[in-house]
C-alpha cells in the first residue's frame, strides 16, 4: 500500500527485549523502519517472597496489577486453578496477559492510568479490605496510596525490576549524530530516564529534527521535564494507540 504516513520512516524502538519485537511487528506492518535499541532491562525479582505470598492469595479480597509484566512474573508462583480474589488491571494489554491464562479481571478503566484504575476502585473497597498490589520497582505510589485513604490493608509485591540498559549506547548516539532517525518511541518514565542518562547533555541537540512520541501522558510529563520536547503523546495508551498518533502527525508533516 503505497502513501502511507509511517512508510520508509525509521522508528527508534526502545522497549525492552522481550517485548521489543511485537512493537517492530506492528511498525513494519505500516511500512515503518523499526531500529530496536533497548533503554531498560527487566528481570525477576525475589522468588522466595513472591512464592510465600502466592500461598497466601486467598487471604486477599482484591489482586491489582498495572502492566503485563507483573502479571508475567507473578503468575509463574500461583498454582493453577484455584479460586482467586477479584483482579483489577490497568489497560487491555494487562488484561490481555490474563486471558493467556485463562483469566479475566473484574475491573479494567477506560483511560490506562493508575490515577484511573484508583478512582474506578474506591468505590468497590470496604474499609479493612485486603489488596495486593502486583508490581515493578518503579512502580509510582499513587494507587496504593488511594487505596490506604479509602480504608484498605494494602500489601505491595515487587515482582521485577527495570533498570537502565546501556549496551546501545554508542549505536543510538551513531544514528542521532547521523540523523538516521525519523522518531523516538518512549514507552514509560524509566525509558525516559534511561535516554537522558545515555545522551547526558546532547540530548536535546540530538533530538532536534527527530518526532519524539510517548505512549501517555505520564511517559510525556516525565520526557518535558527532563527537557525532551514531546511531539506525539498516544490518546490510547498501547502500541497501537502510539503508532496511530505517529500516523496522525506524519500525515499533517507535509501539509
């Protein structure tokens, strides 16, 4: 299919290598160039505590888990099937990782953001409630914070752990010197964080003439504040919804 937005643009994709090539599938389904240069690592964390826990996953009344991945390195711990407390997920791709297990959540918001999911499940929380709250070390405090001030007995599990991935280092600094790039895909505040910390002080002059696109608003407040201007921010927070908002502003660039 000839003319369409993202054809023979090439796409920085920095997600991690586990979920890096699907992304690339999708981009070069709409004749995008994906480059893969992982700005984060993530890697289990904890066994045994996760393990104790798992044993105990009745004893909640509520499971929360805001991205795939916590469903992916938690469910490995859970023996199944058994009877499990309702589940409460941020975004149709966390849901997703559920379904694969033949699972499916009680409660899913309509916009992908942990300040979302808190305000949908206030409501459905008695005081005293149990709540364990699946996640990465990066996790921001706002939901379970929520959740405390409206009465329930949160129970935090970190489940992996992202840090910065360096190896790519010289290769992202070849092909911004180059100007090799079209855009920047930034998938969350740690891979922004990442960026900054492998570009230092060039980072924004390397960026100059580039789209720099972010997954959500969060993903784009972190990026502004660390003086990265943000040209595309997904409406819909998932590869599809960024590849779309790529879509929507390539196609206004020539006119």
């Amino acid at each position: 299919m000839a003319g369409r937005p993202l054809d023979g643009k090439t796409v920085l994709v920095t997600r991690g290598k586990e979920q890096a090539a699907p992304f690339s599938a999708q981009l070069r389904a709409a004749g995008a160039v994906p480059v893969e240069i992982p700005l984060i690592a993530i890697q289990p964390a904890a066994p045994e505590e996760i393990a104790a826990i798992a044993e105990r996953i009745n004893e909640y009344h509520w499971l929360i888990f805001t991205s795939a991945n916590a469903v992916r390195f938690f469910f490995p711990h859970v023996l199944l099937p058994q009877p499990l407390p309702k589940m409460a997920v941020v975004g149709r791709k966390t849901a997703a990782a559920l379904a694969e297990r033949g699972l499916s959540p009680a409660l899913v918001p309509d916009d992908y953001t942990a300040e979302r999911l808190a305000a949908a499940l206030v409501p459905h929380i008695k005081r005293g409630d149990r709540v364990l709250f699946v996640k990465g070390n990066l996790a921001r405090p706002t939901l379970p914070e929520s959740l405390r001030n409206a009465g329930a007995v949160v129970d935090e599990l970190t489940v992996y752990e992202t840090a910065p991935d360096e190896s790519g280092r010289e290769r992202l600094l070849s092909l911004l010197r180059r100007r090799e790039l079209d855009a920047v895909t930034l998938m969350s505040p740690s891979a922004v964080d990442s960026f900054v910390r492998l570009l230092g002080k060039e980072a924004v002059s390397l960026l100059f003439g580039v789209a720099v696109a972010c997954i959500g608003p969060v993903t784009k407040e972190a990026a502004e504040r660390a003086g990265i201007p943000v040209h595309i921010c997904a409406a819909d927070y998932t590869a599809d919804g960024i590849i779309k908002a790529m879509e929507q502003y390539f196609s206004m660039e020539g006119q």
